[in-house]
C-alpha cells in the first residue's frame, strides 16, 4: 500500500508541475503579445457564442480596428466570457498585434492577459502540495 501512495502522489505532482508549465507558458506567451503590442481603438462587430457539454455558454469578442497605415483588421479575442459583456458596436482600446497570422487583439487588462495562468497555477499548487503531500506521507509512514 505504501509503493502505491508514493506513486499516486508522485502521478498528482507530476500533473501540478505540467500544469505550472502550462501556467508558465500561457504566461510569457501574454507578455510577449503586451510588449510589442500597440494600443488602438477598436469595436465590437461580432460576438461567436461557444456552448460547453454541459450547456453553458461563453461569448468571444470580434474586434476591428485600424492601423496607423490605414489598413483594416478583424481578429477574434482568445478570451471569453460566461457573461454577456460585449455588445457589438461597442468601442473599446485594445492591445493589437497585426503582424500574427491571423492577427490578434486583446482588451487590455490583468484577467484578460493572464487569467488562463492565474487558473493554471492555482490548480498546479493544489495538485503539487497534494500529491507530494501524499507522497511524503507515504513515504515516512
């Protein structure tokens, strides 16, 4: 009983350390996007509505805007909500990156940029503390 404690601890650690990763990678993706990001002003002019297995629905934002060349571009948010937040037509500054095919833009804000790494590595502290915990435990018992 013991060998198996220890394993299954070691098997929910080594998920709460791939979920840090996770956490980690969604992170820096963000920054990268934030730093060579530019402001712009753009609209809402479509909402794409998602419904889970279980029925509930999210909303992701279609933005468009235009660039300091005059070119226009639309790009659909990575980020939705279980909330009807957006309204089309609605104007709001945005965090844009046209270089990336497609391009991308983001209403700025903390929960908006990091909020899949907030999820992620608040799910990897649970898991790491619980498996190593039981893993530990298994162990000295």
């Amino acid at each position: 009983m013991r060998v198996v404690g220890i394993l299954v601890g070691l098997l929910f650690g080594g998920v709460g350390v791939g979920l840090g990763y996770g956490a980690w990678w969604f992170a820096e993706e963000n920054r990268g996007f934030a730093n060579r990001a530019a402001v712009v002003t753009g609209e809402v002019v479509r909402l794409h509505e998602s419904r889970s297995r279980n029925g509930s629905r999210s909303w992701f934002p279609e933005f468009r805007w235009t660039d300091p060349a005059g070119q226009v571009h639309e790009a659909r948010s990575r980020n939705g909500s279980g909330l009807d937040i957006w309204q089309i037509g609605q104007r709001l500054e945005l965090l844009t990156d046209a270089s990336t095919t497609p391009a991308r833009a983001e209403p700025p804000g903390l929960w908006s940029l990091f909020g899949a790494s907030f999820i992620l590595g608040g799910m990897s502290v649970v898991f790491c503390l619980i498996g190593f915990g039981v893993a530990l435990r298994s162990l000295l018992s």
